[in-house]
C-alpha cells in the first residue's frame, strides 16, 4: 500500500452572493452530520492523457476502507483486496490476490488492550513457490518512548505429504523513535543505521524518507480551509491511530495532511526532482470532491482523486 499523494492549489465551489456592506459572508452551506466516504476512485493517466490504470477503494459507514481493486486500462481487474475488522473495529486481517490468483496474501493483525499494534503476520503464497513465505514483525512499547520492532521471515512446506519445517531466512532488529506529540520521526535498523525518518511541524507532516537510498520526499501546504471529511485520513483510520498505520505502512499515509491541505509535493525522480501540484475541488460543504494532480507544471493531469460520500 505506496501511496504517493499530495495536494496543491485549490478552487473554491462555493456560492457567491453580494452584499452592500462590507460584512464577510461565510457562503459554505451548514451541513447536518458529518458526511461519510462511500468510494475513492483514483485515476491515473499517461503523458497523452490516455488511462492507464484506476484503483478504487469503497467504504464502511465508519470511514474504513473495505476493499480496494485496481484495474488496467481495459478496465480489468489486476489486484483486489479485502478487509476485515475485529470486534474492537480495528482492522484484523487483509486478503489480497492478483487477477490470475498466481500472487495471494493475507496479513493479520494484533492489538493490546490499548490499541496498539503489537504483532502482524504477512503470508506470501505464490503459484511458483513450493514453500509459503512468512514476515512476522513484533512490537514492544518501551519506557523511554521508543518501539522495538523485530522481524523474521521463514518458510513452510506449501506441499500436501511434507513436514511443515520452518525455515527463518531473514531477521531484522528495528527501533523506532516518538517525538512529545506522538509522531513517529526516525526508525533505525540493525541492518542500517537510519533508514527511515520524517519530519513534522506539529501533526503535519512535512517531508520524509521510507528506505535507505529512496531519498526525501518533502510537502507542502497552501490551504487555509479546515480538513472537512475523512479522506486524508482513509489510510490511517482502519488502524485506529497514526502510529500504528506507519509501523504497519509507512510514512506515506500521513502525506494527505493533519490539520491543512497539502498543495504541492517534490519527489526525488530518474533525472531530478518531480514536482507534483494538487487542484481541488469542493462541495457546498466545504467537502472536497476532486483532486487534479499535475506534473512538473503541465496542463495534463498525471492523475484524478475522485471522493463520494454516503
């Protein structure tokens, strides 16, 4: 789940109206409850502007996603997931498989009485392997703020008749470090000295870096508006908290912004930086309903953020 959005300038859809004094007219519309995400659709685009790919998310009537498909340009189906929540309403476990079922896998998830994550089991199961192949990566919440994470890989007999003998072929001790606010800011490894860290002010984040040699990505935010609706949160709130989608994720499902929109992103590119611009579009609400990402200051969107509420 690499998600690479990010937001720049955008226009406002609100009714006008006159006055003949010099009072500021609020011209959102008062809404009754709070609105809902029903599907997030995003599609992405070649340099021509032809389609090459949707992926659309639906769901629950508590802001969590359900399932996601991405589908070619023909409009077939080439990746699928499915997402099931326990009896507290956080996320338990994720199925997922490729068109041709040749790739499946299933991640599972465990919480302590507090919430937090504690363990998660992703299994691999591919139609060329013999073996299935396991990550199991656990979690300890340590006194003086940090996370303690270790990671095993190892293999199972995926044959009918043969000794499940487990085969570790890969460990990994991580730490990860908490600023006062709770954000997670830097994660260290035994395999790399520091190969994951973010920067933030306040809850927003501000730039980041997911793996050694990745380079930075850095954010920016234009928009005053407050964030109405659920959707810079629609990768966060199937796990219940921001840490534990960045232990599970990475930093990436925070680039949506906290408390402001996000207008414009730099990534590290090929041949340079890749500036990336958001336009968005609201409802009478103040609900946004469509985000037009633009590349390196073309006029041909590279992709468009569809958002339907309930």
């Amino acid at each position: 789940m690499k998600t690479k959005l990010v937001c720049a300038l955008m226009a406002l859809f609100f009714i006008s109206c006159s006055s003949d004094d010099s009072t500021p007219v609020d011209n959102t519309v008062p809404e009754q409850s709070p609105k809902k995400l029903d599907k997030v659709l995003y599609t992405n685009y070649e340099n021509n502007g032809e389609v090459s790919s949707t992926t659309e998310y639906i769901f629950d009537d508590h802001d969590k996603i359900l399932s996601n498909k991405s589908f070619s340009a023909e409009g077939i189906v080439t990746f699928q997931s499915i997402y099931t929540y326990g009896d507290t309403g956080l996320l338990s476990k994720t199925e997922s498989e490729d068109s041709d079922f040749d790739v499946r896998s299933k991640t599972e998830f465990t919480y302590d009485n507090s919430g937090r994550l504690i363990e998660y089991l992703y299994t691999l199961d591919t139609a060329e392997m013999s073996q299935l192949q396991y990550y199991l990566y656990t979690f300890q919440y340590n006194s003086d703020g940090t996370i303690s994470n270790n990671l095993k890989g190892y293999l199972q007999s995926n044959n009918s008749g043969q000794e499940n003998e487990e085969i570790v072929f890969y460990t990994e001790q991580r730490t990860y470090f908490v600023d006062a606010v709770g954000n997670i800011i830097k994660r260290t490894s035994d395999s790399s000295a520091l190969d994951m860290e973010s920067v933030f002010d306040g809850l927003d984040l501000q730039s980041y870096s997911s793996a050694t040699g990745s380079g930075t990505i850095t954010l920016s935010y234009g928009i005053g508006n407050a964030l109405k609706g659920q959707y810079h949160n629609m990768f966060v709130n199937s796990y219940g908290n921001r840490q534990n989608a960045v232990l599970t994720n990475s930093f990436s499902v925070l680039a949506f912004g906290s408390t402001k929109y996000v207008t414009q992103s730099v990534e590290p590119g090929d041949s340079g930086s890749i500036i990336f611009n958001y336009n968005y579009e609201f409802d009478v609400f103040g609900y946004p309903i469509k985000i037009t990402k633009y590349k390196n200051g073309g006029s041909q969107p590279s992709q468009i953020v569809t958002i339907t509420y309930k």
